[in-house]
C-alpha cells in the first residue's frame, strides 16, 4: 500500500477503531453486568477502574497543576461522572443506538453557541427533532420509556458541561487531565454504585469484566483518539465521531439483538446528519471528547 494512502487510512482506522472499543465495551456492560450489578454498579466498576488504569498510564502528579487548574478539573471530572452514570442509566431502558443520538445533542449545541453561525442552528434544529420522533407522544411508534430518554437528554446536557470546562484546561496534558478528572468522576459513581457492593463482592469475576469494560469504554478509546486528533483536522475528526450513533446501533443489533423501529432509524439518520452537517460548517475548533 503506497505511503500517502495508509497515511490517510490510518486516521480513519484509528477513529473506528475508537467508536468500536465503545461500542462493544458499552454493550458487554449491558449484556454481561446491568442484571447483576445494575448501571450505577456498572458506571462505578468503569470509571473507578479507568482511573487507575490511567492514573498509571499517565502519573498526573509528575505535572504542575496550579490550584485554579484543579479546580477546574474537578468540575471537568464531576460533570464526566454524572454523564456516565445518566448515559448507563438511559441505556438500562432505550436501545444503545438511540441513547448515543439524543446525548450527541449536547455537543451539538456547544458547537453551535461557539460557533455562532446562522447555518449551524439547522444541525441543532434536526437533532432536536430527531430526539422528538423518540419521545414517548401520542402519533408516533418510538416505544421508548420516557425516564430513558430523559436520561438520555441529562446526560446530553452533562456532556455539553463536560465540554465546555474542558476548554477552559485544554493546554493541560489531555491523558493527564482525563486521568485526574476520571478520580472526580468516581467521586460521582462510586457512592452510589456501592448499593451494589455486596452483589459485586459475591461474584469476584465481576471485578475483572468492570477492568475489561474500563479499558475498551475508556482507555483504549480515549487513547486511539489522541492518536487521531494528531494526524486528522478537528472538522474531518468531527465528521467521522458523528458516525457514532449509527456504529452503536450495530453492534447493539449484533450484540444485544436490538432492533429500531422505522422512526429511530430515521431519528438517528437525523442525529448522524446533524453531527456532520455541524463539522463541517462550524467555526473555530469544539473538541468533543468521547470518553
């Protein structure tokens, strides 16, 4: 394969390669440990084991941190924590495709206020009205439970909060500030998953699929995606992270056996559309930091 072609593959092969490693662990999560330990055990066994694979991987305390910069951090890692445990409760009830659509509204709607381009708020508009096809009202055939898609909605507003204090630490180290800031998020998590600590306790393998679950929902991704950012513009990284919906969708087919019905196809067709139409018109660079 001539050079000039991998070089241009490999950026790809790196983003999917991320939005695969999520994909699945997410699924596995729900698959394997949801009727065992629940989501919120399930969000602490992740976050609690991503941060000391990546408090390792990283040694955040070799960095010069000011206190102000902590601050900010924590916030950064409060707001991550209550993401995850709003995203895992919504999967617990709403398919996996459908969850990833309605939370891609919340970097959408950063991406248009930073933006500030008349264009950009037709990408909003169409995610919105994707998350209203899904909405649980009398004319439409979505079948969803309506603390789902709330869930859902808070965790898109979480991830929006998530990157919006992520802009204010962004010259930090990102390995170094996700590893830290995953500490905060488990601050979060932690209390509330150990209602489940008894079930966690009596099924030790539980332990090592929560280690399993951290690596491909966190770390690998989070890693393949520093590695893309690198070689790709932020718009053409953008454009690719808005096929997540769609991938979600079918690992979960093949995974978990769930199937969309007409109107949540065409409702993540809406939120796929929307990513890409926002990458490609909006201005200025909006990280949106898939953990």
């Amino acid at each position: 394969m001539p050079s000039s072609t991998a070089a241009r593959l490999i950026p790809f092969l790196l983003v999917l390669g991320s939005i695969l490693s999520l994909s699945v662990g997410s699924s596995l999560a729900k698959e394997l440990l949801f009727p065992l330990i629940g989501a919120t055990g399930t969000t602490a066994l992740r976050t609690g084991f991503s941060a000391i694979v990546l408090l390792l991987l990283w040694r955040p305390w070799r960095a010069s941190i000011t206190r102000r910069e902590y601050h900010f951090i924590a916030l950064y890692g409060l707001t991550l924590g209550m993401m995850n445990l709003c995203f895992y409760l919504a999967l617990d009830s709403i398919p996996f495709g459908l969850a990833v659509a309605i939370e891609f509204v919340g970097p959408l709607t950063v991406t248009v206020l930073y933006s500030r381009k008349i264009s950009d708020f037709i990408w909003i508009a169409l995610a919105v009205a994707g998350v209203l096809l899904l909405l649980p009202l009398r004319g439409n055939d979505s079948g969803l439970p309506l603390t789902g898609v709330l869930f859902a909605l808070a965790a898109a507003f979480c991830w929006a909060l998530y990157i919006v204090f992520g802009k204010t630490i962004s010259h930090l180290h990102s390995g170094q500030t996700v590893a830290v800031g995953l500490v905060f998020a488990s601050m979060v998590t932690l209390p509330v998953g150990m209602m489940d600590a008894g079930a966690i306790l009596a099924h030790p393998y539980l332990l090592a699929m929560g280690l399993l679950i951290a690596l491909l929902s966190s770390s690998l991704p989070m890693t393949l995606e520093m590695a893309a950012l690198k070689r790709l513009p932020h718009k053409a990284f953008g454009i690719m992270v808005s096929m997540e919906p769609a991938v979600a969708a079918l690992v979960a087919f093949f995974m978990l056996s769930e199937t969309l019905t007409p109107t949540q196809i065409i409702a993540v067709v809406f939120s796929i559309t929307a990513g890409m139409g926002s990458a490609m018109t909006a201005r200025g660079r909006v990280d949106t930091l898939v953990t």
